[in-house]
C-alpha cells in the first residue's frame, strides 16, 4: 500500500470512529443498563455541570430555553409538603435528548400556602385537573415516598410543579407539570 494510501485510509478510520462515538446512543442520566424509555423519574438527574447537558442547549436539540409567564416559577418539592407549607428547591430547565426538562437545583426554599389556593394535578400530557390543595400535598408527598399509592387518572411525572405567589409571598397557585 503506498504512503498516500495509507494515509487517506487511517484518515477514513478515524473519522468514521468520530462518528460513531458522536452519534451514538445518548445516556443523560448516566445509567448503563439502557433497555429503557425517558422516564419520568430517572434514577440519576442530570445537572448543569454534567457534560452531556447544560442550560444552554446540552446534548439535545432543545433550541431556546422554555420562558415562564410572568409570576411563575418552577420548584422541586425538598421534602413531602405539610400542611400549609413547601419546602421546595427552584427548578431550572436543562436539555436533554429529549426536551427540556426541570430539575431542582441550589437551597430549599420554605413557603407558605395562602388561604384560597388553585391547585392542579397533572392528568397525562398537556391536561390538568382541579383539585382540593390538600389532595395535591397527598399526591405530592406519595410521589416523594410512596409512587405505587397513587392511583390514574394521575402518576408521578417528574415531581415539578409551577407555582405563583401573592404579594406577601405565599403560594396561591400550584400546578403539577407533565414530563413525558
């Protein structure tokens, strides 16, 4: 084989080994095992400092990152909520192969529940249902503890919720949000 030969085949080597080492399949949560589906709880999140996904676009094609309406945040419940309080870490959104999806990051924070609060259980994809707030703090703290106890037409899917605060500071809407 001449020099040129040997050179354009090694070339033609390497670059199809950088394609598959790019193109293969992606693992966000660092898990090995694989045979299984984005789940709504994976067992490893992945967080802004990880290599394979980051706030400004990771490894997925996740384009801009998702933009809240005014007065919304989304938090991660730090500990089953009690009544008339949370105890929640501030969600950030993080790309993955998938989308972006929320995930608590930094301190618990503590609120407080006003009197009159919205709350809403996610019922599958886009939908919600109104519901007692006392049955989203139940719902929350199974999903935190006790995943099999909850029954459909709800899951757990991803234990984030979108709340908005009064002008004192108290929770007056929470909304459980979907992730897929």
């Amino acid at each position: 084989m001449k020099p040129t030969q040997r050179l354009i085949s090694t070339l033609v080597l390497v670059a199809t080994l950088g394609v598959l080492t790019a193109c293969g399949p992606e693992d966000p949560y660092g898990d090995s095992a694989g045979g299984s589906s984005a789940s709504a709880q994976p067992s490893k999140k992945p967080s802004p400092s990880d290599d394979s996904t980051d706030e400004a676009g990771g490894s997925g094609d996740c384009g801009a990152p998702p933009k809240l309406p005014a007065g919304h945040k989304m938090v991660e419940p730090a500990a089953p909520p009690s009544k008339g309080s949370l105890s929640a870490k501030d969600a950030k959104p993080v790309c993955t192969p998938n989308d972006w999806i929320y995930h608590g990051q930094g301190k618990a924070k503590y609120y407080l529940f006003a009197g009159d609060v919205k709350a809403e259980l996610a019922t599958g994809s886009g939908s919600t249902k109104s519901v007692p707030v006392g049955e989203l703090w139940m719902h929350a703290g199974d999903c935190m503890t006790n995943p099999s106890a909850v029954k459909a037409p709800y899951s757990c899917s991803g234990n984030i919720y979108d709340i908005t605060l009064d002008s004192e500071g108290k929770v007056n809407s929470i909304k459980e949000v979907w992730h897929a």
